[in-house]
C-alpha cells in the first residue's frame, strides 16, 4: 500500500481527494487502479502524469517500482523548450 | 531496462575535457546544411497565404485563378488536409493551426498555400487566391481576454479545474492550482507583507534561422521530409498522423539547426509542405520569411501576475502566494501551470499557494520558449523576494539564503527534494567578487535565482566500430547545443578510448528507433545515458571477441582503458588487446561489432542557477545597459564544460534581450506591428558585456555521470536579475518587462508626480 497525492487539478477528478492509499507495486498499476476508481481521471493518464517517487520524477517509466513507504507525487507532465 | 543509472562517482579521463567541436568547422565555412540549404531534383517552391485578420470568419476561399497561373502546380487550403485527428485534441489544434479551417485565429494565421515553379509565381498566385472573411471582435490581451466580456475565441471552451463546471464559455480554459499549507495563517504571522502586481509581454525565442524544410511526397505512400527541427522523430510522427501516412514509410532527417530554444518542437509548415508535394506531385520546398516567423510560429506567452510574500522580523518567509495568468494563443495550453510549478520551486516554505489561469488570446499559438513559463514567474517572484529583503533590512542573498529549499525540503509544486544545488549557488554568489564589485552614479546591482525541472525521455542509440578501431556513434535527439561533442566524449569515457576516435551522428528516423525531440534540456542528459549503454553492450561484444582470439573463457577477460585484458596469472603471456585490435579482427570473429540502447531517461535532477547583474540606466532616455553579468548554476557534471559556459551565456543572453527590449506589439487591429528584427530588437554582441560563469557540480543520482540538464535553467534568473538591477538603479520598482526606454521613463515620471 502507497499514499498517492495528487495536484490541486487532478484531486478535483477523483473526489475531491488529494491523498490516496493504493495497492500498487509500480507505476502502470497504480495508473490503472486509478482509473478504475476515478474514470474521470484517464484522459489525464492518456495526456500525461508524470509521477515523483522520493522527489524523483518519472515521466514514462511505468514499470518503475514504487518502494513501501516512499512519497509517491502526482504532477502534470510538462513540456520543456 | 537493463541499465543501471545511477551515479557511480567514477573518475574520469574524456568528460570534462574541451575538445573543440566537431561541427566547428563546418559552421565557420558556410558547409554546414541548415534546413533551407537542402535541395531535391525538380522541386517546387512552397508559399502560404496568411489571414491579416486577428478573429474572422473564413466563409469562402476560391482559388480557381490562382490554380490558372502557368507555374503553379498546386493549391491547397484546409480541404486537403482532411480531419485524421480521430477525436485526439491537441493534434487537431495543431492541423487547424497549421491551416485555419473555419476561424483565422490570429494575424499570420495560414489560409492557403501555393506550390509553384519559382518564388515569384508563388507569390502571383497567392495574390489571385481571394478569402471572403467575416472579422469578428478579437482579443490579444491577457488581462481583457479574461474578462468576461471579453470576444470569445472558441465558443466550445469551458474553463477546466473549477469546483464546479461553469455554464458558460470562456477564454480562460484551466485553472490550475499548487501549494501546502495554509497560507491564511501564514501571513497572518508574518511581520512584514509585500503584494505586487506584474506584467511580462510576449517575446520570441528569436532564432536565427527560420522555418525551413523540403518534403517530396511519392505516389507509394513513401515520403521525405528534410527539415530544420528540435525532433525529426516527433514531427514524422505528426506529420504522419496528419496527412495518413504510415510513420515507417514517412523519412524525416533533420539538419543543422540555428537555433530552436523550443520553437522548432512543434510542426508549423511541415504539414503543409507535404500537402503540397502530394498534390503536386513534387518536391516541395517552404522556407518561412522573417515575418512568418514572428506572425506564424509560435513565441513564448504574455503574462500578468499577482505576487503576495509575507515574512517575520527575523527573514523567515511565512506564506507566500501567487496567480498567474499566461497566454496561450488561440488553442488551449498549460503555460500557467509551469508557471504555477515553478514560481516559488527556489523556496523552502511551510505556507505556499500558486493558481494559474491559462488564457486565449487572439494571436499565435504559444510554443515552448527555453524553460518555458519559469522566467516570467521567476521574475515576479524574485522582484517581490528582493524588495522584502530591503523592508526587513536584510541582504538580499542573505534572506535567500535564510528561505533557500534544500534536500528534504517539500518542494512549492509537490514533492519533497532530493540532493539539490539552489544552497551552493547562493552561497557561490554571496562570496563572488562581483557582489563586492563598486557601483558608479546610475548603476545598480541586481540578483536573483532560478529553477527548472528538466527531462528525460524515449531514447535510442547505436554505437558501431568500424574495423579501423573508430567509432560512429548514432544518436536520435537533435544536437542543438553541443551534444555530439558532449555524446562522443561519453563514448570515448565508457570504452576507454581517445575522443578523436568518437564520431557522433544524428540519425534520420528510418534509421533508429523512436526518439523524443531535444527539449527540456534533455540531448546530453538523455542520450549520454543511452550512450553509456550501448558502449557497456559493445563492450560485451569485445570482451567475447577478444576470448575468442585468445580461445579463452569471456568470463576471464575483463574491459580497462580501452583494452581487453585477460585476468589471471595464467593469462601472464597474454598482451591486452585494444580496441583497435579486436575491431581489424572482427571480420574472422563475428562480424562487425556495435552496441545498442533503447532506453526512458527518467530521473533527471532539476537545477537551480543565481545570476548577478550590473545595469547602467541613463536617466534622460531611459536605456539601459547591462555592464556585467554572472552566471552560476550546478550543472551535476559538466560533460564538455565549454559547451556548458555557452549555454549559461545563451540564456542570459536571451534573458537580456527580454529584459530590456522584446516585445510583440499589437495595433488596436490585431495586426503584430513589429514582425522582423528591425523593430523587433534582439540583443547583439555589442549590447552584452562578457558574461562570466561559474559552473557547480552536484551530481545527479539518476545519472551514471551525475549530469542534470543544463541548457534552460540559464534564462530563468535574468528577467528578475535585471529588473532588480535597474530597480535598484532608479530608485523605483519595476513591474513591466521589457523595461523598454519609455518604459523606465514612464516609471520614473510616476514616481516624480507621486
């Protein structure tokens, strides 16, 4: 079990919650259980979340484990120049 | 992945060496291909036709003469760029934008476009193509396009991230909010509290070279494209989605490139040259004008932002909030929300709201720009952080320094920090000459810091060793700013072998595998890790082929300095042999010999930098000159530290050039008045002092070598540096940038009526 948070617009799409305590072993299953939760929140996915393990930010990595504890932050994923 | 990324603390003998570049001397001698350098048998010569309307109606189009005119040999308007868009937003935004189709959104906005046997039948045949427009009421503020009143440019936006939907439609299509804490109470704690408001207007990355490419479209469904890009990858990709190509059959190979900053990430006239070809039957060759390139591509957005700070007696900061409203063009966009990310991203801080408002105006479609949206935060911050430090009595990097994040600290935008270099930075400025530099009447110092995030990224790359003992190293991410230089060193480091052995290419995409484009100060961070991949798998190869010369056991052979050494007393006899060797023996041994990597570069460590800045302000004119300038900003590991200094002096250079000059002005029409650097002024080299750098080195985890990006944190500090500096040198503070003469005389002569 990991606690998510999600940004201020993301939170908006899955009940007004910004933490979430999900059984997930890594990025791609934490996604999916997210949509199965919140539908409102897969066209986010298709568009793109890009999810701070520790402060590190993965941006499409889904296979990237996420440790027991660790801080898991949702974040847009951006575009850079 | 198979790749272990993390930093490894090695020593090294080829990173951090500054050979000189291997495209020098073709740039020097004019040899270098730039997009509009490329030339196919038979091809024809592109233009478009573009709306001088800010908002219209396009009710018809009727080409028919200009389809009559001897030479021309194709006309196309948004008829033949059908709808494949299959429901995906973004890419329809992108095909309307690159041909209106029902609305001109913009001046500049494409209508039409010609394929014809020269330049001047061209243009005879745009002037025959006759639109019957209905304008509608425009908007290119993005203070009034907030408005509710304001002309709506898309009836179908209903502004997104609010607690409930609105019912109505709006140009303000997100809302988007960041923070913790409760930033009530913290400015209710707070001794002191300075609230300001600022404005930033719409600059463009100014790139030398304009849009250019060739596209030959074949009756098969093949295709070329020849263009001048960011990612050769990311625009076959849409270029297929657009026009129904199959991306396989679709070749894109990108040439030099004069300069990008992140306006050439996003297809403008690729599209439209491939329609051409395919109807013509041709090569088709576009190259945008100076004026197209203002009018049609894509600058940085215009802001308006809101910047509250509150902080105690003692310099702690206790809350700090901002709004920020950014511009995105006619199409929706998420400028605010990098803006909303990064504004406060320098700060440790237990109280911290930022909300962002994207908003549509009537003028080009909003690209990436360099850290796109962190300079106009950083500036309003960074104004408000040095004028809190002057009410509390407090040196301004003292108090930065006080309220500096560090690892551990919650970041403004989520997550908490890693191991960063915002701390280091600080501290490298408050003991750096320049800060104890005299100042002369007139002249004011200014500093300020900044923070970006940087990428990673869909990465592949193929190492090959010809049989001479050399190596060409092929690579998918576009060489904006030195990185075959800085790819061919990591070669060179991983196999243990002279950099002169290292020849590093950019592949065309029918050649590699997928690569993202060259943004988010990816090229060396990504590629260098692909590359150190696929030298470690190449390495596999030698050691087995070195084995089989020896016919000894792989296992007993291990890779040192270039060499295979056999290990073990019973080896004794055995010479290493090097790579060289093994190469003139691989045709007995295997065949040739090459490494490979596909990879996601995750994990690149953001950056922070400080700048420090010496402005002269002539009080009678209002000019400004900046009289010294220096940067310091961690790099993680500075792979060719040349190449480093010079993206460090870009971006101030950039920075400069926004600070005190550019601008889009736009007539009461809509119309951009100042399409072309006559009057739009870029900062040339007789403009800027010797900007200085000091390069720190805090490594990345993530990262074999520890590198972070380093191309775009270097543009965020100077909006803020300078206006610190010439606010500091007249006297009163600067909230509009650019501080343009009549800019800084307006502030002046305000201040004198009080």
């Amino acid at each position: 079990m990991v606690e998510v948070t999600l940004w201020g617009s993301l939170s908006a799409v899955a009940g007004g919650k910004a933490k979430h305590d999900i059984e997930a072993k890594d990025i791609r299953e934490l996604f999916r259980k997210l949509a199965e939760q919140y539908p409102g929140i897969e066209p986010w996915i298709d568009r793109g979340i890009a999810v701070a393990i520790d402060g590190t930010i993965y941006r499409d990595t889904w296979s990237k484990e996420l440790p027991p504890g660790a801080e898991i932050f949702l974040l847009p994923r951006l575009a850079g120049g | 992945m198979n790749f272990d990324p993390r930093y490894s603390g090695r020593n090294f003998s080829s990173v951090g060496t500054r050979p000189i570049r291997p495209d020098g001397i073709d740039k020097v001698t004019g040899r270098a291909r730039y997009g509009a350098d490329f030339n196919m048998a038979g091809q024809l010569v592109g233009r478009v036709l573009r709306s001088p309307h800010a908002h219209a109606l396009i009710k018809s189009i009727d080409t028919s003469k200009a389809e009559k005119l001897a030479g021309v040999k194709a006309v196309i308007t948004a008829k033949d760029l059908p709808d494949l868009t299959d429901g995906d937003a973004a890419m329809y935004d992108i095909l309307d934008n690159s041909m209106a189709r029902k609305k001109a959104l913009y001046d500049g906005h494409a209508v039409a476009a010609v394929a014809a046997i020269d330049a001047r039948t061209a243009r005879q045949a745009l002037k025959l193509i006759e639109v019957d427009y209905e304008v509608l009421p425009h908007v290119t503020d993005v203070d009034e396009a907030a408005q509710h009143h304001a002309p709506l440019i898309n009836d179908q936006v209903f502004t997104e991230g609010l607690e409930e939907k609105p019912a109505k439609p709006s140009n303000v299509t997100k809302r988007t909010q960041f923070g913790h804490g409760d930033v009530h109470k913290g400015f209710a704690q707070a001794d002191f509290v300075i609230e300001r408001s600022f404005k930033t207007e719409q600059t463009h990355q100014g790139y030398i070279e304009p849009h250019a490419c060739v596209a030959s479209v074949n009756p098969d469904g093949t295709a070329d494209l020849w263009v001048c890009t960011q990612g050769h990858f990311v625009y076959r990709q849409h270029c297929a989605q657009l026009l129904g190509l199959e991306a396989s059959k679709l070749r894109v190979t990108s040439s030099e490139i004069g300069g990008g900053f992140g306006g050439k990430t996003h297809v403008w006239a690729e599209p439209v040259a491939l329609a051409l070809s395919r109807k013509a039957g041709r090569p088709v060759k576009l190259v945008m004008t100076r004026d197209e390139v203002f009018r049609a591509s894509g600058p940085t957005s215009a802001t308006s932002i809101d910047v509250k700070i509150g902080a105690k007696k003692d310099g702690t900061i206790t809350a700090a909030e901002a709004t920020l409203r950014y511009s995105c063009g006619p199409y929706p966009g998420s400028w605010a929300e990098i803006g909303a990310m990064t504004a406060f991203a320098c700060y440790k801080l237990e109280n911290v709201k930022t909300v962002g408002y994207e908003v549509l105006v009537n003028r080009p479609k909003t690209a990436a720009y360099r850290a796109p949206s962190a300079p106009m935060a950083a500036f309003a911050v960074e104004s408000v952080v040095d004028e809190l430090a002057k009410e509390l009595g407090m040196d301004a990097v003292e108090f930065r320094i006080k309220n500096a994040a560090q690892e551990g600290t919650r970041s403004s935008y989520g997550p908490v920090y890693g191991p960063i270099g915002i701390g280091p930075t600080l501290e490298a400025v408050k003991s750096h000459p320049h800060m104890k530099a005299p100042l002369k009447a007139n002249q004011g110092r200014g500093m300020a810091c900044g923070f970006w995030f940087n990428f990673g990224g869909q990465t592949c790359t193929d190492l090959n060793i010809g049989m001479d003992g050399t190596v060409s190293l092929a690579v998918g991410t576009v060489d904006v700013g030195g990185s075959r230089a800085s790819l061919s060193l990591v070669a060179a480091e991983e196999l243990g072998i002279d950099y002169s052995q290292v020849k590093a290419v950019v592949a065309d995409t029918s050649s590699l595998g997928y690569n993202d484009m060259t943004d988010g100060s990816r090229g060396t961070f990504s590629s260098s890790m692909a590359t150190i991949s696929a030298a470690r798998n190449a390495i596999k190869i030698l050691k087995d082929r070195a084995a089989q010369m020896w016919d000894i056991p792989v296992e007993d052979v291990t890779w040192e300095k270039g060499h295979a050494i056999a290990k073990g007393e019973k080896y004794g006899n055995l010479s290493p042999l090097s790579l060289k060797d093994i190469a003139a023996a691989s045709g007995k041994t295997g065949g040739p010999i090459a490494g490979h990597s596909e990879l996601v570069a995750d994990g690149a460590g953001v950056s922070f930098a400080t700048h420090i800045c010496d402005v002269e302000v002539d009080p009678e004119t209002g000019s400004t000159r900046v009289i010294r300038y220096t940067v310091v900003q961690d790099a993680g590991k500075a792979v060719h530290p040349t190449y480093v200094e010079g993206q460090y002096q870009g971006g101030a250079a950039q920075g400069i050039g926004w600070a005190l000059n550019e601008e889009y002005i736009y007539g009461k029409d809509g119309r951009l008045q100042n399409p072309g650097f006559l009057d739009y002024r870029i900062p040339v080299c007789s403009d800027l002092p010797m900007i200085d750098t000091q390069i720190l080195e805090i490594p990345n985890p993530n990262h074999p070598y520890g590198v972070r990006g380093v191309g775009e944190t270097s543009i965020v500090p100077p909006l803020a540096a300078i206006a610190n500096a010439v606010s500091n040198a007249v006297g009163v503070r600067m909230t509009h940038i650019p501080m343009s003469p009549p800019r800084i005389l307006a502030a002046l002569d305000a201040e004198r009526e009080g």
